[in-house]
C-alpha cells in the first residue's frame, strides 16, 4: 500500500532509508513537499527560506524552467548511454567547460558527485605525478564515500568517519599554515 500521511512517510524514512553521516536512531526527518525559487515547504505548509538551493552544488534556485526543460528535452532524446560513446551534450558541455578553464587543463572527467570526483582526483594525481602521499585538511569534508571519507579531516559532529579510517600510510591530514611550512623548506633546501 502507498504511504500517504506524513507520519507514513516519516516513519518509513526512519525506517528504511539509510541516512548518511547520521546516528540512524535519533533521527527525525522531515517530510518536504515542494520547492520553488529560494523556498521549499515541509508538510505542515511551513515555509523555509533555502538560499543555496539545498548543498550548495546546485545554487540556481529550485525548480530552474530553463533547467526543467533540458532534463525534460534530453529525457525524451537520449536519457541514458554508455560512457563509451560521444554525444553532442557530453562534448559541448565539456569543451564549454575547458575554453574557461586555466590554460594547462585539457580535458573534463565527468562524475555523479563530489566523492566520486575527489576520489578520481586522488587516482588521477597518482597515476600522474608516480607519488604516493595525498594531504587533506584537518577540518575538512570530501564526501561519503569510503576513499572520500578517509580524506575528510577529523570533526567531532562526523564519528561515522572515525570507523573506517585506514589509509593511513598514503594519507595525512594537514592544516594550510603546515602545507606552507612544508614548500618554504622545500625552497630553502633548493636554494641551498
Ligand atoms: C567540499 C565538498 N566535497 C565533496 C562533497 C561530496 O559531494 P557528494 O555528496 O556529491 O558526493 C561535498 C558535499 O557536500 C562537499 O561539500
């Protein structure tokens, strides 16, 4: 049967839904409803004023027409193909991306999130510089994911990241002041 009322769909959520970076029990999700510009609604009618479109990675508003009728266009046209394959989207978007992108950058890796992108950063950096040793910063975040999670730095709201912290000999996390410390020796002992 559908779940329709609010306590329904609240406590299916608790129930079902795995929630990232959360202690599952003292959960509490509200049920939202709609979204329209800077405003979303929960299902009391309460309105809430959301100025980054939710995680920020999506900043143009809700419910973007322009937006709306892209996805709806390519829906209809192609909505899925393998990575293997050229399409005039894929292209066009990637080229779009690197005609303003700094001059050393050739090509776009597209990826379904943060985490997937940070982590193909971290094998992309290695396969091309042959080293091993990736910093992070202390209070940092870089994503859910196993390898993303182990380059977040340590923060005392996030304890799901303490439990599967083992990429310790190839990862060490750092403060900016440390980083700096690290290239001014760097140059001293070059011009040595
Ligand atoms: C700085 C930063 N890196 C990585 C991520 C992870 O992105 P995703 O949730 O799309 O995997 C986030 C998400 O909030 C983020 O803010």
């Amino acid at each position: 049967m559908e779940l329709r009322t609010k306590d329904e769909i609240q406590s299916a959520s608790k129930k079902y839904n795995m929630h990232s970076w959360s202690i599952q029990g003292g959960l509490s999700p509200k049920q939202i409803v709609k979204a329209e510009g800077i405003n979303f609604w929960d299902a009391d009618g309460k309105r809430y004023y959301d100025m980054s479109s939710q995680l920020v990675n999506m900043n143009i508003g809700h419910g973007n027409k322009k937006v709306i009728k892209a996805i709806q266009d390519q829906a209809e046209k192609l909505p899925y193909i393998a990575p293997g394959f050229a399409t005039d989207v894929k292209s066009n978007l990637a080229k779009m991306l690197i005609d303003i992108a700094p001059s050393n950058m050739g090509k776009v890796f597209f990826t379904l999130g943060g985490a997937e992108a940070n982590e193909n950063a971290v094998k992309i950096s290695k396969m091309f510089t042959g080293r091993n040793k990736v910093f992070s910063r202390y209070r940092s975040y870089h994503g859910a994911t196993y390898g993303a999670a182990n380059l977040t730095g340590e923060q005392e709201d996030m304890p799901v990241s303490r439990e599967y912290r083992d990429l310790s000999n190839s990862l060490t996390h750092t403060s900016i002041r440390h980083l700096l410390i690290l290239r001014a020796r760097k140059k001293l002992l070059h011009s040595l």
